[in-house]
C-alpha cells in the first residue's frame, strides 16, 4: 500500500482512538471505532476483537498480513505506538492529523528501495 493509500484510509475511516473497556488500545470497539491497525482487518474478522500488539495478532492471523498497510513489522508497530501515544484528549480531527503526519514523515525510512 502506498504512503498516500494510508494516509487516504486514515483521512476517511478513523473516527478516534479505540479505547473501551481498559486502558488498552481495541482494534474494534462496541461503538465502531477501530484503532490505526484496525482499519485495515476486514470487518467481521475476529481479530477486531483482539486486543495487544499488532505482532501479536499477526502472529495468531497470518492471513491478515495481506490486508495490512504494509509488510514491514517495524512501520506497523510504529504507527500502532504513534497512535497508542495520542492524548485521548484531542479530536478525531486532531489524532488524525497527527497519524497521517506521522506516515507521511516516516513512511520512506520503513520501505527504501521499494516501488
């Protein structure tokens, strides 16, 4: 997926951070809002339920790995950090502009030498 593909998906489908029952990011809460790895699980995949590190869930669903924005491990983790680090203070408008920023400055160092 391309720095603009994510960056996209981010703009239009990320409503706010998915906190619910714990202090624990959720990749699907009750009220639909999905985390930034979230928006990537196709819907009705029981990984939206799952909670914990994106490494964790890929390794319990490999299949999910070509839905992801990406097949580098250290970006998604990263971007899972970036969005865990979000005050839950600010707007949707405001953690969105944070993680598509995020993406935008960092996305070239996690995939050099692709096209």
């Amino acid at each position: 997926m391309s720095k603009q593909d994510i960056i996209d998906t981010i703009n239009n489908e990320f409503t706010g951070k998915a906190i619910q029952h714990s202090e624990q990011c959720e990749y699907l809460t009750d009220d639909g809002r999905k985390c930034v790895i979230g928006l990537f699980i196709p819907d009705g995949h029981e990984a939206q339920r799952s909670t914990g590190d994106v490494e964790c869930i890929l390794g319990t669903y490999p299949e999910l790995s070509d839905y992801m924005p990406s097949k580098s491990i250290r970006f998604l983790d990263s971007l899972q950090r970036e969005h865990d680090s979000i005050p839950t203070i600010l707007d949707a408008e405001g953690q969105r502009e944070i993680l598509t920023k995020w993406v935008d400055e960092h996305y070239d160092e996690f995939h050099k030498g692709e096209r």
